[in-house]
C-alpha cells in the first residue's frame, strides 16, 4: 500500500436534507449534518463555513453550529488511524468570534451511506444533541497519548467520513474585516 497524501482528504460541507451521503451538494450557512454533502469547502476561506455576523446577531452574542466531514478519500486501501483534529492558535484571527470544535458522536462511514453520518440540526443556532467536550484553539499541537487539546476521531477506514462540530460565539466585538480560524488534523497509517 502507498501513503496517504494531503491531497487524498477532504472537508465537505454536510447537506441536511439529503437521503444519502456524498449525493448531493452542499451550502455555506446550512452545513447543519445528517449526511455529508459532495461539496468541499472552498479554497477561498472567507464565507466558506459560515455566513456573516451581522451587527444585532454580534451585539446577542449569537452562537451558531455547523457540521464539516473529513473524507479519507485514498485510493491505497489505507486507514486514518488515531485521527486527531484541533484548532491551532496561530491560525485564529483575534478579536472576532470565538471558535471550539467537537466531535460528532456518529462512528465513520462509507462516504455513500444512507444510513445519518451525523447528528443533524434544523437551524444554525440549534446545538447539535450528543455532541460535547467543546474545545478551543491551542498553541501547542496535541501530543499522543491524551492528545488535550484536540478532538480524536479515531479510525477513518478508507472511503469513509468521520463528522465534527464547529461552535462559533460571538463576543460583541467591533467589526473584524475577514474574522476567521483553520484546522490542523494528524493520523497514523499502517503502510
């Protein structure tokens, strides 16, 4: 078997309203789970998760969810094994909103499943049911064996898509132009 190589996973936006993974597009603003979507999210980071804050949701602190799918998307047969995913400070724009992430409790599937590969909500302001441990960014990358910091989503088998959660809170700030934050994910594999 071949490594697996960056370009062999991919986020996905989630498409609530479909009947099976991976079969129908995906919209910034309602990425709200159940199954993921065949859109990644877009290179261009702005407005790619979330839409704007306006200036009453800032002023109600409004905290809004949407659900993201990494895709183990490799053609070598390898497995994402002890995939652990955090938020890297030195990605955050300060100043903004506040951003954690958390694991969605649905075990990893095959990226066609129409069986729900994630818990789903009906409004970005619902909080997704069964989905805690809430966690923000970090200076210091996680180390195993605890990995405190980050969320760990296990084994991502070939073909199949594991979900996770990203919070985002609003802090009554005063407008920050191009607010945003990344994510940093790491694995092992067997070859």
């Amino acid at each position: 078997m071949t490594a697996i190589v960056a370009g062999d996973i991919a986020f996905l936006l989630a498409a609530p309203s479909a009947s099976a993974g991976y079969a129908t597009a995906g919209t910034p603003g309602s990425s709200w789970g159940k199954y993921m979507s065949n859109s990644q999210l877009s290179s261009t980071p702005l407005d790619n998760l979330f839409t704007d804050i306006t200036g009453a949701q800032n002023a109600a602190q409004q905290v809004d969810y949407a659900c993201v799918f990494i895709l183990n998307n490799t053609a070598s047969g390898n497995s994402m094994l002890n995939t652990v995913l955090w938020l890297p400070t030195s990605a955050d724009v300060a100043g903004g909103t506040t951003v954690q992430v958390a694991a969605d409790p649905t075990a990893a599937s095959v990226k066609t499943s129409s069986t729900a590969q994630a818990v789903v909500i009906t409004a970005s302001t619902n909080a997704p049911a069964g989905v805690s441990t809430w966690v923000s960014n970090v200076a210091t990358d996680p180390a195993s064996p605890s990995y405190t910091g980050g969320i760990q989503l296990g084994t991502i088998p070939a073909g199949s898509c594991r979900a996770f959660w990203v919070k985002r809170t609003a802090t009554n700030s005063a407008p920050v132009n191009n607010d945003g934050f990344g994510w940093q994910i790491d694995f092992d594999t067997a070859g």
